[in-house]
C-alpha cells in the first residue's frame, strides 16, 4: 500500500482513542441502576469508534512485540497495548481506572476486505469492560468501517454493521444499528437501537449519530415519534423511486451530504456529545519516507520524527512523530519497543560525509514499520 495512504501513527496509538470520553465510564460506575449503567456504557461504546471520523488514513503497523503506554491522571486511567501477532496482525490493550473503579481491555484484528472502490475493515476482537464497584462485565465488538473512493474521488469513511452490548451479570442487553449511508445518504451516520432486560422488554430507546452525539428516550415516545415521521415521509417516497433506477459504475462515489445536527424527539435524555476537536486538528505531517523527512528537515530547517535507541540489548526506543495538532485530546504518550539482538544496528566505521546518510538509511525500517 502506498505511503500517502498512512498517517503518521501507529495502530497501537490509535487505539488509545477510546478512552476520549472515559468519563462515560466513571458516570457508569457511579449510577446505582443497571439500566442507568447500561445506557452509559453503550454511549462509551459508540464514542470509542467517534475519532474515526473524517479519519480515512491508515495507522502504521506496529512492530512485533512493540507496546504503548499511556497515563493520564487528569482524566484518572492508565492504559498500554501490545502487538501481539503479525501474522494475522492483533494488537492487545489493557486500561484500569487510577481509583480501581474499572478494567477495560480487548483485542482487535481488523481483517480487510478491498471491494474495488472501497476497503472493509471488520473488526474481530471482544471488548470487555468491567466496573469493579458493581462486579458487572460488559462485552461488545466494533462495528465494520468502510473507507470509499480509495482508486479515485474524495476518500469518505462510513461505520455499519450491529453491536450488541452484553451485561453479563443482570442480563441487560443494548442492541445498536450502526446505518449503512444507504443511496441517498439519508441514514449516513445514524445510529438506532433499544436497551432491553433478559426477557427481552424493550426498557429503552437510544438514537443519535455516531459523529455526533447520542439521545435516549423511553419506547413509547419514540414510537409515537416514528408513526408521525412516517406519515410525513410516504408523500417523498413517490419521489425518491423516481430516482432509485441509478446503477452502479466505476466512477467514483460521490461523498453524501449528511445533516449537521440530530433530530431531537422531545423528551429525550442526552447520553454522549462528541468533544468539540482543536480548529488544526486536520493539519497533521504526512506520512512519507524517511529521505522525504531529511529533505524536508533541510528545507525547513525543523525537525522531522526520530527514534532513540538505547545502546545494550533489550532496550527501549522512544519514537516522537511531531505534529501540529493531535486528532483528540488523549493522544500523548511513549512507544516501548523491545528490540532483538537481531535488530540491533551497528554504525561503527560509518565515517565520512556519507555516514550520517547511510545511518538514516539503515534505520528506515524501524521508523515506518510497513
């Protein structure tokens, strides 16, 4: 896969974004009803995949064995991750609540499907979170991410598939529907679904958009609601079969328009907004090859990413990518790294106006694990 198709991150980095809206999880721990609990960690669940928007380049895979930690005090959690295969690729994360109130962990291996136009990402992989203080354990996997337009035309990300969130001790079930864009674009983002007990009574309902924010309100208002909603939209329906006839081709598909706020049916409970993102949070380095950091550090004269190597074996590497705003505001970190003897790299005898060049060269490979 091409460079250009990168950001500068490694997927072990990109997985610390689920803890963007971690106090999701401390309002859960806190609540004394499963119900209330219930609906706090599907809206967890549904920020977890909220970074991934407007988010169409591919993190880096990281190296075998490579791990990545992360502290933060402010927001009371620490968390590592570590490959743990390469072959397939899955990446393993551990994260406890700094109070001992939660354990959240997981794996994920995200296995690819390319459609031609379009690259499928189906995330296999449980993720457990379990609230210490109630002695509950909820389980759930990812919806599928579908980035479009990957030949030709704007690269636009969508998010499909069903998430069911499983307590496994009162056996409350959340049953999400992440909507497929669809051919007008009308569901584009929308996320639709119903919290219900273990006889299957539906106690709840949560609506909203995954790149927005998540409402909750109680199953026979929003039935009502949706009577309403449908009586309006029968006179459009003549109108859009008109236009249904469209087929498919090899063109590129053009990125739907979707609607900038949710649809707020009264009387809703509001469950998650997303954080509002730095205003240079797209302005990041592209990714490139080390020779395009080195002229660009020359030109510029700044500093492109580097990589400390410590000098005995089994040593620990620490790897700074730059950038000029971070996509979330949970991303700062250090990458661990143990290396083998067989990647250790000697430079002695590198002399002349070429050593430092030839250094760079023969580290290429541990600065993009490709």
């Amino acid at each position: 896969m091409p460079i250009a198709f990168n950001e500068p991150l490694s997927f072990l980095q990109r997985i610390t974004e689920y803890m963007e809206h971690v106090y999701l999880i401390h309002r859960a721990s806190c609540q004394p009803q499963p119900l209330e609990r219930m609906q706090s960690v599907a809206a967890f669940a549904v920020s977890a995949v909220a970074s991934q928007w407007e988010r169409t380049g591919k993190p880096f895979n990281p190296l075998l064995g490579e791990t990545y930690e992360l502290i933060r005090e402010d927001l009371g959690f620490r968390f590592i991750s570590e490959q743990v295969s390469h072959h397939p690729p899955i990446s393993a994360f551990h994260s406890e609540g700094l109070n001992h109130d939660f354990l959240f962990h997981g794996s994920i291996y995200p296995k690819l499907k390319f459609w031609g136009k379009s690259v499928e990402a189906e995330p296999r992989g449980t993720i457990t979170l379990e609230l210490l203080k109630h002695n509950e354990a909820y389980t759930w996997t990812n919806p599928t991410c579908c980035v479009h337009n990957v030949i030709i035309g704007k690269l636009w990300i969508e998010q499909y598939g069903t998430v069911e969130i499983l307590n496994h001790r009162t056996g409350h079930k959340c049953v999400l529907h992440f909507k497929p864009c669809g051919l007008f674009g009308k569901e584009l983002h929308k996320v639709e679904g119903h919290i219900q007990d273990k006889n299957k009574k539906k106690l709840f309902m949560i609506y909203g958009k995954w790149t927005e924010c998540l409402w909750g309100i109680d199953p026979v208002s929003y039935e009502s609601f949706k009577k309403q909603e449908r009586r309006g939209d029968h006179l459009r329906k003549a109108k859009l079969d008109e236009d249904s006839g469209k087929a498919d081709s090899d063109v590129a598909d053009d990125v739907p328009v979707a609607q900038e706020t949710v649809q707020v049916i009264p009387g809703s409970k509001l469950l998650w907004r997303i954080n509002t993102r730095p205003p240079n949070s797209a302005q990041i380095w592209p990714a490139r090859r080390r020779s395009g950091w080195r002229r660009s550090r020359e030109k510029h004269g700044g500093s492109g990413p580097r990589r400390r190597q410590s000098g005995r074996r089994g040593g620990s590497t620490q790897a700074i990518t730059p950038t000029l705003g971070p996509p979330t505001g949970c991303m700062q970190g250090i990458t661990l790294s143990g290396i083998s003897p067989t990647a250790q790299i000697s430079t002695e005898g590198l002399e002349g106006p070429g050593a430092r060049d030839r250094r760079l060269t023969r580290l290429d490979f541990l600065e993009w694990p490709l």
